[in-house]
C-alpha cells in the first residue's frame, strides 16, 4: 500500500480490535468480523471508522473487559463506529466515551447494561443516531458538549434515558426513551436546545424533565403514561412548547418558576392538570386542544401577566383556572362540557374577554376575586349557573356577556360588592341576575329575557342601583326579598307573568322611579315595609316614555286600560294629572309618567292570559303570598352553601394527589 492510502484492517475472532487501533493510520477502517470480543478499546487516533462487517450488532458482541473502564474511550475527531453490541461498561462507566471530540459518529449500536451507554463530555458537533440501549443507568449523556444531534435513538429501562447537562445547541430528535426508573430526558443548565418529535413514555417519573434550561425548543413530541408530568419545567424560563401531544400521565405540562414561556399547538388530554403554571408568568398559552384531565385543562397559581388565548378545552375539572394569580388575559377561548369553564380564586385584575363556556356545571366563577374585567364572553347551557361571583368578588366589571338557558341562574352574585354588571344579554334561565347579600353593584342597561322564574332577584341586598335594564317575559320581573336602599330606575319590564316588580314586607327604603311597566300586575308590594319612594323629584329631562319630566313610573297594561295609558296630561309636560295608589300597598306614586306619542307599546306574547298570570288585573295579593316568592328566602338562599360546595369539590378536593411542594 502506497503512503497516505487508507488501509482496511479486518480483525477476526480471537484477535485484538485495540491491536487493530495501534496498529492504524488517519483515515483507516477496522473491520470487525462477527464474534465475541472482550477488551476495552482506548482510540486516540482520528479519522477512523470502526465497524462490524456484517453490518448486524447482533453478532458482533464488544464486552468491557475491565469494568472500571470505558468499553470504547475516544479522544479523537472524525471516528465513526457502528453497528456493534458493546455491553457491560461498569459503574460510571460508558459504551462510548467521548471526551474532547468532534464530529464523530456514533452510529446502529446496541448497549445492553452498560452504566453509561454513550456519554459525550466537552465534545462537539457529533452525531448519535439510531443506537438502542437498555438497562443502564443513562443511555446517552452529553455534559459540557454543544452543537451534537441525538436522533433516531431506542433507549428502554435506564434511570434516565437522555440527559443532557451544561450544554447547548444540541438537537435531540424521533428518540424513543421509554420505561426509565426516573425521567425520561432530562436538560439540566441547558440552553438553545431542540427537543423535536420524541416519544417518552411510560417512565417512572416525568417524561421530559427541564431544570435551569432555557430558550429551549420543544416541538412535535408525544409524552404518553408517564407517573408523574408527561414534561416538567422547574425554573426554566424563555421556552418554547409547540405541537406536543402530551397524554395519558399523572399530570401533563407543570411549570414551575419558569416564566416567559409559549405554550402553542400542543394536544393535552387525560391527565390530571392539563398545563399548570406555578409562581411564574408572561407566559403565551395559545392554540392548544385540553381535554378530559379530571382536575383542570390550564391552571396559573400565584403566576402573572400570562395570555391565554384561542385554546379548545373540553370535559376538564376546570376549564381554565387562575388562583392567587393576577394581570394575565383570557381571550378567544372555547371551554366546554367540564365543571367550571373560566375560574377565578384568590386573583384580581384580570381580563377575561369573548370566550365561549358551554355546557359546563358553571361557565364562569370567580371566587374571592376582585377587580377582574369580564367582556362579551358566552356561559350557556350550564347544568347550574352561566357566571358567579362569589364571597367578596368586588369591584368586578361585567360588561357585554351573554348568560343564557343555564339551569339555575344566568348571573349570580353572592356576598360580592361595588361590581358593575352592564349590557349583558341574560336570557332562558331558571333565574337571570340574582344578588344574595350583596350590596353596592351597579346593573345597567342588561336585557334579562325569558326566566323561568325571576328575570332580577334581590335577596338580603343593599345600596344597589338598578338602571336601565330590560326585564321582560319572565314570570317575575324585579324581585326585591329582604333588600333595603336600593334604586330602580329607566328599566323596562313588561309582560311578566306573575308581577312586574315585587316588594316583599323586608324590603325597605328602596326608590323606584321612571320605569316603564307594563304587566297584568305591575307592582306587588306587600304590606309591612316602609320608606319606599315610587317617584323622585319632578325634573327636567326626557323619560322613558319621551315626555320632557322625569318623575314616576309609567303605569300600563297589557290590554291598554293601564293608569299611564288612560289619564289625561293636560300640560302635556309627560306627568299625568293625577297620581297612582299601588293597590294594597299604601304606597302612591304622585307622578306617574304617560305615553307620548313616541312611546312604543312592547309586543304582548300571543299566549299570555289573565289566567297564566296566576293574579288578578286589580294587582291584588298573589295567591302564592309572601313566604311563598321569598321561596323562603332561606331557599332564595339556595342555601349559600350551593355555590360554595364546588369550591372544595374540585379544584382543591384533588390537592391531596398533589405533592403540595408542587404548589409552593
């Protein structure tokens, strides 16, 4: 052979491949004939390829002779070996070891119990594909090594299948790594990694595991039944998770500490929490399909200025759950057939904007949450209510949203404060806006249609201010039960069935003024209350019924024989000539308003009849009384405890299957 002619050497069995090693040259192939050899290999010469001839590792066997030794050291660039079995490297000790090398190639190579089967360390731009290993303590290990592709790798009950340390611009890719005693990948200290199409499952604790690594890539990967989080972030920040299907574990996507990160695209179904974010936040959550974890599809706790958008979440605990978290948005998003599709605990100064919850048990809850901007969004179809705010959810907006054919109430508001509800369409409910000790709100100009029972119900509430709502077609309009200090005024409420507004014996001081009723009994107010006010101060303006005074209410009926509709207003000032005594009451309003001839009569229902209203026209006591419509008010209560239960139910009722370190 001429100089400089690259030689290839076969070795037989019973021969030495180390021999082979010495004796080679820059450029050389050993080719290593099937059989069984036993040696440690040291290769410190470059640009070699070390090979089995048969192209099979199946019979081409290299057992590490001494197990305080690697089966193959490599200090050296450009080696290639493969499609060899290389077994039995002892404790910290690897197949193949790479230290100090570059563009090497470790390629079709099975490692059977080695406790390291390829371990790159200080090593760059090398290749490690399409190997398989099994029982080992990790399979491929890259420390302090950049810029390498982990491809098309096997690897089957190690501790950790692929773990990476103190590296960056690695490619980990369509590696299988299944049934390890710990995690499956691991990226400690990382940077600028890409995790892509991957399949890790079925290992003990997470399927991919991510600590102190950021702006890290993971795309494309399946994560399926693993015991604890299919991917696990823990103080990591600036990644990106994209079109991952992650299904089938404890718990799905948990990031803890580790902010700033893009959630899009991924498929997350069957497992506890769905995505969980913990103590971080300006994170991106958008486009993922959440369904069927049992405790919730996307949780912040304790986490901010997050964007949770256009995400498709069914059949969830909880659709999309914020607590003790603040300044995020929630927008776009479809949350359907779960427990409660949006909620809030303990978490202020969100916006929760156009999303859909439907048919959930709630669509939307806010406990112990204040300040939160919620706009045009859809709750309906609920098995209970469309959206509660809950014990001291105050100062809340609720503006533009649709609350309809819910099962219980549209909107509902329990010892929550100073909220303002306005331009909400409510409608088809068992009950549509219903205040249970709550005091200080503001409802404004909301349309509240067709409730089975009460289109507005007040019970044990103060001090609020009732303004320019619709709340018609409903068997009751207004509804005041043990609720004082209130003031009504500029709504419409016409064809109820049983009573336009109802003032129950409890209900004191309340000021009613320039509505537009038109009901066969428009007002029923029971005897025993006191300081009631049915009209305020003449004054200059234009009333709801067009005239230019504001004063009382306009008084009409269904068949046109209402006081409003047939007393004269002879300075045509919009203020009848005469005023109005509220039948049994003891109650007058001194200034009732007239129709004008702008004054549009609303349309009477075909089918509704004196009989249907269960009253007589004279406005006389309904035969159901007083303890009747309080429906007890220990029942209008709905024993309080009804929207409370659901607190303990699910969110926290599955704490105890959490590690609780995982929440702090």
């Amino acid at each position: 052979m001429g100089i400089g002619t690259a030689a290839e050497i076969i070795v037989q069995p019973g021969q030495s491949i180390q021999d082979a090693v010495n004796s080679s040259v820059s450029g050389d192939e050993i080719v290593i004939s099937p059989g069984n050899y036993t040696e440690n290999i040291r290769i410190t010469t470059g640009d070699l390829i070390i090979r089995s001839a048969s192209g099979n590792p199946e019979d081409t066997i290299v057992t590490a002779n001494n197990q305080a030794e690697d089966a193959f050291y490599v200090e050296a660039n450009n080696v290639t070996i493969r499609d060899l079995s290389i077994n039995n490297a002892g404790n910290d000790r690897a197949g193949v070891y790479l230290i100090r090398s570059g563009n090497c190639t470790i390629e079709d190579n099975a490692f059977l119990n080695d406790a390291l089967g390829i371990y790159l360390k200080n090593s760059n731009y090398n290749l490690i594909i399409n190997n398989t290993a099994a029982e080992g303590r990790r399979a491929v290990n890259v420390e302090r090594s950049n810029y390498n592709i982990v491809s098309d790798n096997t690897v089957s009950n190690q501790r950790f299948g692929i773990y990476l340390l103190v590296s960056e611009g690695n490619i980990v890719s369509n590696n299988t790594v299944s049934m390890s005693a710990d995690h499956g990948i691991v990226l400690e200290s990382c940077i600028n990694t890409s995790l892509e199409n991957n399949n890790a499952s079925s290992n003990e604790d997470n399927g991919i595991h991510i600590i102190g690594s950021g702006n890290n890539n993971l795309t494309g990967n399946t994560v399926d039944s693993n015991m604890v989080y299919g991917i696990h972030l823990m103080d990591s920040s600036g990644n990106n998770l994209t079109n991952n299907t992650v299904m089938n574990n404890s718990r799905g996507i948990f990031l803890l500490r580790s902010g700033e990160s893009i959630l899009s695209g991924n498929t997350v179904s069957n497992n506890g929490n769905g995505i969980l974010l913990t103590s971080a936040g300006n994170s991106n959550f958008t486009e993922n399909t959440i369904s069927q974890n049992n405790i919730s599809g996307i949780s912040l706790l304790n986490s901010t200025n997050c964007n949770i958008s256009e995400n498709i979440l069914s059949n969830n605990g909880l659709g999309i759950d914020l607590a003790f978290s603040s300044n995020s948005t929630v927008l776009n998003n479809s949350i359907q057939d779960g427990g409660r599709g949006l909620n809030l605990q303990d978490s202020n100064y969100n916006m929760l904007l156009n999303n859909t919850a439907q048919n959930n048990r709630y669509g939307a809850y806010l406990l112990r949450s204040g300040w939160n901007l919620l706009s045009n969004n859809t709750a309906s179809e609920s098995n209970d209510h469309g959206i509660v705010l809950e014990n001291s959810s105050n100062y809340n907006d609720l503006t533009s949203n649709i609350a309809s054919s819910n099962r219980a109430y549209g909107i509902y508001l329990t010892g929550s404060n100073n909220n303002n509800l306005s331009s909400n369409e409510v409608s088809g409910n068992n009950r549509g806006l219903y205040l249970m000790t709550s005091s200080g709100n503001t409802l404004l100009n909301n349309t509240v249609l067709n409730s089975g029972e009460y289109a507005v119900l007040l019970a044990y509430s103060s001090g609020n201010n009732i303004s320019e709502n619709e709340a018609s077609n409903s068997n009751r309009g207004i509804h005041l039960s043990t609720s004082s200090d209130n003031t009504l005024s500029g709504n419409t409420i016409v064809s109820n069935g049983v009573s336009g507004i109802h003032v129950a014996s409890t209900s004191n001081n309340n000021t009613v003024f320039n509505n537009y009723l038109n009901n066969n009994v428009n007002a029923d107010v029971k005897q025993g209350s006191v300081g009631n006010v049915w009209n305020t101060t003449k004054t200059a303006g234009t009333s709801i019924t067009g005239g230019s005074s504001i004063g009382g209410n306009f008084w009409g009926k269904p068949d046109g024989t209402g006081f409003s509709q047939t007393t004269a207003d002879s300075d045509g000032d919009g203020i009848a000539d005469g005023v109005f005594n509220i039948s049994n009451s003891g109650y007058t309003d001194y200034l009732p308003l007239v129709a004008t001839s702008e004054t549009q009569q609303p349309i009477i229902p075909e089918n509704l009849t004196d009989n249907q209203t269960g009253t007589s026209t004279n406005e006389s006591e309904i035969s159901t009384n007083e303890t009747e419509v309080a429906v007890n008010d220990t029942e209008i209560i709905t024993n309080e405890t009804e929207t409370k239960t659901y607190e303990n139910e699910t969110k926290y009722k599955n704490e105890t299957t959490i590690n609780k370190t995982e929440w702090i």
